[in-house]
C-alpha cells in the first residue's frame, strides 16, 4: 500500500515565533496519524524550530542549488538541507519557474544535486491557464516531465501535479481533472519504481475529502492551507482516512 504524503509549503512565510506557535498546535493533533506521512517545508532558517523530535513529520527544503558547494552568494546546497534534517526537496515549484526563470536544463542539475544528496525530490509540474485554454496541457506536462528524464528510475520519486491555475487563486482543480493529470503523469512515469503523485492547488479541508478518495492521488502539497496549524491538520486527518475508489 502507498502511504500517503502531505507536504505544507509554507513559502516565504512565517517567523520564527510563528513556526513555534504553528508547531505546538499541530503537535497537538497529529498524534494519531500514523499511517500518513506529513513533511513541512519552512524557510531556510527555520528548520530546527520546525523539526518534530518525535518523528511525526519530516522537513523538506523548498529549492536547492544546482550547484553542489562554493561560492554562489545566496544559494543553499542540497547537502546542507539534508545536513539540516530534510528527507524532502521541492524542484520545479511554478513559482520558481515563473518568477526565477527555472527551466528543465536547471532542474535536472537541481534533481542530480538532491539524489547525491540522499534527498527525495519532490518534483512539481503544472500547466497555467492560458494552456489548458488552449488544450495544451498535456504537451506541457510531458515537457515539464523531462526535467526527470536523467533522474534514477530505480529510486523513489514524488511528482506533484500543480496547475499554475489553481495555485493561491482559492479554485482547486476538480477531482476528475485531479485525477485524469495523475493518471497522465503515471503514464509517463511507469518505468519508476517508487512514485507518489501529489496533487496540489488550493487545498483546503473543504475539499481534500473528494481529492483524496481518488485512487491516483498519493497525497498534497498544501501552501495556503497549510499556514494554519488546524486546517494543515484537518487536511491531513481526512487525507490519511480517505479510502480511494
Ligand atoms: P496553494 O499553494 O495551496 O496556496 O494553492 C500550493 C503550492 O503552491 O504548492
């Protein structure tokens, strides 16, 4: 059986008494989700304040260099976010790619520099709307797809499905349109060995029930949502006790 995974992105948000205020909460009200996994993605600074000492979510970092060590002022290396506790990498966020210009070529080096360091990189794609406007959906996703073409098979691989459209804007996809993406995207990523696909877009403990009976979702990537202990909670009790249809 696949464990589910939900991931808060917490962006650039969140200081570091609020990532303490957020933690006590959520501390709070996880106990018993032992058949999920939860990771929490603060920023850089915060990785102590948010770690959990009892295990019940890991950290991810939400970007890491495609350098691997040196002198590239402002950059954060994929080694030294697993050195600081991370089991998780995002790459590819849509907004790197919009507002920081990353693109497949980069990624790949991003992906290689979070396999040498031991981390599962949890890649994200999406279309905007413009392109399911104009019915290219699929041939933006295959494109975005072959930012993993290099990435080992054989090791275990998050992808989540992120359409640009659904990101912050409160209109999540639907479950059908969630699930036709996944199974898309697990199409082009049969020969992976571990794979999870995420879906991700305005997640909410409104509809993160229908998201996650859907048999081709493994889990969330939760940015909104996720700031508020209660509701990241929520989102999670409901994705861990989801039976998929
Ligand atoms: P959202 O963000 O949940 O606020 O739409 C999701 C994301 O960007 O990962």
């Amino acid at each position: 059986m696949t464990v589910k995974l939900v991931v808060a992105n917490w962006k650039m948000n969140k200081t570091r008494p609020e990532v303490a205020r957020f933690v006590e909460a959520f501390a709070a009200r996880v106990e018993s989700l032992r058949e999920l996994e939860i990771a929490l993605a603060p920023a850089f600074p915060f990785f102590v304040d948010a770690a959990d000492p009892a295990g019940r979510w890991a950290l991810a970092g939400q970007n890491c260099s495609s350098e691997k060590a040196g002198a590239w002022t402002g950059e954060v290396a994929a080694e030294m976010l697993a050195s600081a506790g991370c089991r998780y990498v995002l790459v590819g966020h849509s907004e790197r790619r919009k507002f920081f210009g990353e693109k497949e070529p980069l990624l790949r080096r991003k992906l290689a520099r979070a396999r040498e360091a031991g981390l599962v990189p949890i890649y994200c794609v999406g279309e905007s709307l413009d392109e399911r406007e104009q019915g290219s959906t699929w041939k933006v996703l295959e494109r975005q797809m072959e930012g993993l073409s290099a990435d080992p098979p054989d090791r275990p691989v998050v992808v989540a499905y992120e359409p640009v459209w659904a990101i912050g804007t409160g209109r999540n996809a639907s479950p059908e349109e969630a699930e036709e993406a996944a199974e898309y995207l697990g199409r082009l990523l049969s020969g992976r060995r571990e794979l999870r696909l995420l879906y991700g877009g305005s997640v909410t403990p409104q509809n993160t029930g229908a998201l996650a009976g859907r048999r081709e979702i493994a889990g969330f990537l939760v940015g909104g949502a996720s700031l508020d202990p209660l509701a990241f909670a929520e989102i999670c009790r409901q994705a861990a006790g989801a039976t998929p249809r």
